[in-house]
C-alpha cells in the first residue's frame, strides 16, 4: 500500500481516537462491570429484607394488594425469585414522579404489608456510566453524543485496520519490551486491536445504533413510513393484541399461568410476571424471563390473558421472533453478552477491560509520539499538548476506576448510615473523579500516574473491605456475591502493580519524556 495512503489513515485514526478516546474508556470499563450486574446487585443488597412469601400464595397476595392498594390496579410486578435485591414479592409505581417502588408481601405473621422500598441502585448507576461515557446532564442528550463518539470509534477501527495491515503478519505476535516506550506500546495496541477487532465492530455498530436511535426513526419516518411510523409500530407492539376492556373479570392463578407457559417452552426460565390492568377482561400479562438457547434483549417474554390463560403474543419470546424482533434481540444480545452462559460473559468482560486499555495505549502511543527527545547536554522542554493530554489520561483513566469503586464500596459501607443512599452514588463518583483529575493536572502525569494509582488500588480494595467489616458488624447475611469481593482483590493488585511500574518509570525511565519527574 502507498505510503502516502497510510499516512493519511494514520491521521485519521489518531485523531478520530483521541478526540473519542477519553468517553470510551469509561464506557468500557464501565461496561466490562456490567457484565456482573446482577451479582453487583446482590452484592449491595442489604440483608434487612424479610424472607418473601411463598409461591403458592401469590393469588392472595394479588388479591389483598389489588384490594388495599388503588395504585396497583394500573400495574404491578409479581416477582418469582427470591433474589436478594427483590424488595419483596409484589412490586409497583405510582407514577413517573415518583420512581421508588412499593412493595407488598406478607409478613411473618401473615398481615399483609405495604411498603416503600429502597433498592441499591448501585449497579444501575455503573450500568448509567456505560451508557453515557460519563458525561454529567441530561441522559438521553449524553445517549446521542455516545452515538458520535461511536461512529468516530468505528472510523477509527477501519482506519486502524488499513494502517497494520502491511505489516500484520510480521508484528502481531510481536510484543517488545525494552527501553523504547513507542515500540512497546505500539506492539500492546496492535495486538489488541486486532485481536479484539470482531468484538469492536460488533460493539461500534451496536452503540452507534443504541445512540442514534431516535434519528434514525426520524429518517425512517421521511422516507419509509411516510410520517404513518407511530401508528404502524403502535399496531405492532404486543400490547395491541389485546384490546382494553375495563369490564371486571376473575383472573387464573399464577401457578396456572406458569404451568401453561412450562408446557408451551420447558426451557424457558421465567423471572417475573408484569400484570397491566388486572382484574378487568382487558387485563394481560408480561411473563418475562431468559432461554440460554437463544440470543436475547437482557430478557425474553411473552403475552399471556390472565383471565383465560391463553398466549397472545410470542413476538419477543425465544424461538419465536419474527423478521424484526429477531435482529433487535441480536443486537441488544451482542452488545450485552447476554448469550453462552457464564463463559461469555467472562469473555466479554475481559474483552471490556481490553477495550479500556487499547484506549489508554492509543493516548500513550500519540504522547510517545510527539514528545521531545534530549539533543546535547541542554534540558528539554516538552510540548505543552504532550504535557496537558498526559495529565488527562492518567486523571480521567485512574480516576474513572477510583470513582466506579469509591462508588461500589460505599454502596454497602454507608447503608444505614445516610438517607437515601441511591442519591450518593452520583455525587460520590464525580467527586472522586473530579479530584483526580485535579490532582492530574497540579502534580503532572509522572507523579500522578503513581500516585492516583495506588489511591486506586486502596479504592478498589475498599470493596472486600466493606464485605469484612459487614460480615464483622451484621453477621454472615451480608456476604453476598463473594466474587465480587474476589474480582475486587485481583484489581487492587493490578493497580499496584501498575503503580509500582509507574514509580519505577520515574526513577528509571528517559529522563526526556513526559513521564519523568520534573
């Protein structure tokens, strides 16, 4: 390939990288997480919550709550398992104002109790994080910005591509460590970009779908569905197969749902089942859950009439999507990690943590790159963009993780503690973050890097910290999801390795670049 095509690729690939780099990292640490939300979960559920009723009284309980509880009679959520993040067996909102959820289930001594329950939103708040790349304000505006910053990923990945592909076969086994920081970083970035390339494409093109979603619609509408879109995918949604009638009408047990729904899909797991107008003919029910056969949006479901017990839409259950469901619940599954079992979803999060560290290396590589090296005996005065955009990889990069595990320990070190606790886990990662960064900046990134490092460390190590000091002060009920604990002891090691390299960086390292004391 001409030279001068490369170096036009080159271009293309180092800025479109720097300019999305930053975001990226978040998104990908904070995703490779992600892919332990429902453990993360647990993991931050306090133990204070009564033992659920049993299955077999579910018609009950639907019948008292329905009778004591008004707001529930628009819609409520009949949660099967006995996991501990479920608050209780019945769950329900009263409105968009008013997100925290009621609760109803009987109590030890059989009275019905109602309640406003205050799950961790913790690993939501991590999950928020993906989404958003970190980016303060509105969530939906941050959601469009990603969907940029996805296309310029994708620029970005094709450009890459083209740039090693000379020299692919001779450099992709190739790792060479040594004095010349460049070539190392280059041969770690190479090697795990194209390793990885398939899992990046698939990630690319599925956020920049997520992200740009609404204009997409919007072009759609004006050259497909000739403004006539709202009403055709109203008409397709699986609740229009149930016309509303507000007439009363008993409804079947919940056991008998379920055995209807077992002898329809054995395989299926169902997790919860989401009523809507219940007690009426109209009424219907979500029975959503997982199939481990098939690729599926986080959950599969299907429509049930609660009243006669028969299947009325199967369009985003497992096995039987259609020409539209199929590819969404494929794409949401490709980008989730939500197929294979647990050996995916381990691959996926180490492929998360990869991503982040590609991201890190291309900044490092750009920083290599254009710093000045010593001539003579004279000092050297590095460039003021190799100063300022090193201060920012170590600051946003080291205090990103710092902020996600100042946030995770706290999610059980400060229950009990505070009001609200949900409503600290903004502030308390932005905070940390922020300062980082600050630090970053005042102390440069040869200090920084070290320093932030092992504040990193000791953060992540924070975690099982919180877990022992439960297990000490609340007894064994606390210990929930000890993987995390686990996972969390292998990272603060990863970072202290990081930070003692750092150090020796400094000590030993060229005494020209930007990673030297000054």
């Amino acid at each position: 390939m001409r030279a001068d095509i490369i170096r036009v690729y080159k271009s293309v690939h180092t800025w479109t990288g720097i300019v999305c780099g930053f975001l990226l990292f978040i998104a990908f640490y904070a995703g490779a997480l992600t892919m332990f939300e429902e453990p993360l979960s647990r993991w931050s559920s306090p133990p204070s919550r009564p033992a659920l009723s049993s299955l077999d009284r579910s018609a009950a309980l639907i019948g008292d709550t329905l009778a004591a509880c008004p707001d529930a009679r628009k819609d409520f959520t009949l949660h099967l398992r006995d996991d501990e993040q479920v608050p209780a067996r019945i769950t329900w909102t009263k409105g968009r104002g008013d997100r925290q959820p009621w609760t109803a289930d009987y109590g030890a001594d059989d009275a019905l109790r109602i309640e406003q329950a205050a799950p961790s939103g913790m690993a939501q708040f991590i999950d928020h994080l993906h989404r958003t790349g970190g980016l303060p304000g509105n969530a939906e505006v941050a959601e469009f910005i990603m969907g940029l910053i996805s296309l310029l990923y994708a620029v970005a990945l094709v450009s890459g591509t083209i740039i090693v592909l000379p020299s692919l076969v001779k450099d992709f086994f190739a790792l060479r460590v040594g004095k010349n920081l460049k070539r190392m970083w280059l041969d770690a970035h190479n090697a795990i970009g194209i390793a990885s390339l398939p899992f990046h494409i698939v990630i690319a093109v599925t956020a920049i779908i997520f992200g740009l979603h609404d204009k997409i619609y919007d072009i759609q509408e004006k050259l497909v569905y000739n403004g006539n879109m709202a009403e055709i995918m109203k008409a397709s949604s699986p609740n229009s197969a149930v016309k509303p009638d507000k007439h009363p009408a008993p409804m079947l047990p919940p056991q008998v749902l379920l055995a209807r729904l077992h002898d329809y899909a054995p395989h299926f797991e169902p997790a919860a089942m989401q009523y809507r107008a219940p007690g009426t003919a109209g009424a219907t029910v979500r029975i959503s859950g997982a199939d481990p056969r098939f690729m599926l949006r986080r959950e599969g479901f299907l429509l049930m009439s609660p009243v006669s017990g028969e299947i009325v839409d199967t369009s985003y259950f497992p096995g039987t999507q259609n020409s539209w469901t199929a590819p969404v619940s494929a794409a949401f599954s490709l980008h989730f990690g939500t197929f294979g079992g647990e050996p995916v979803r381990w691959a996926y999060f180490a492929l998360g943590l990869g991503g982040a560290v590609l991201f890190y290396t291309g900044n490092l590589l750009w920083i290599e790159t254009r710093r000045k090296n010593a001539r003579g005996d004279g000092p050297v005065l590095q460039r003021r963009a190799a100063y300022w955009l090193s201060a920012a990889t170590v600051g946003v990069c080291v205090g990103s993780i710092a902020g996600m595990s100042v946030t995770i320990a706290a999610a059980k070190l400060l229950h009990g503690h505070v009001e609200r606790l949900n409503d600290w886990h903004m502030p308390l990662y932005y905070a940390t973050f922020v300062l980082c960064c600050g630090w970053a900046f005042w102390r440069g990134a040869a200090r920084a890097g070290a320093e932030l490092s092992w504040f990193a460390a000791a953060a992540t190590l924070a975690i099982p910290a919180a877990t022992l000091w439960r297990l000490m002060g609340s007894g064994p009920a606390w210990d929930h999801a000890a993987g995390i604990d686990i996972a969390a002891v292998c990272g603060a090691l990863a970072l202290a390795v990081i930070a003692m390299a750092a150090r020796r960086r400094q000590r030993e390292g060229i005494v020209a670049s930007v990673w030297a004391p000054t």
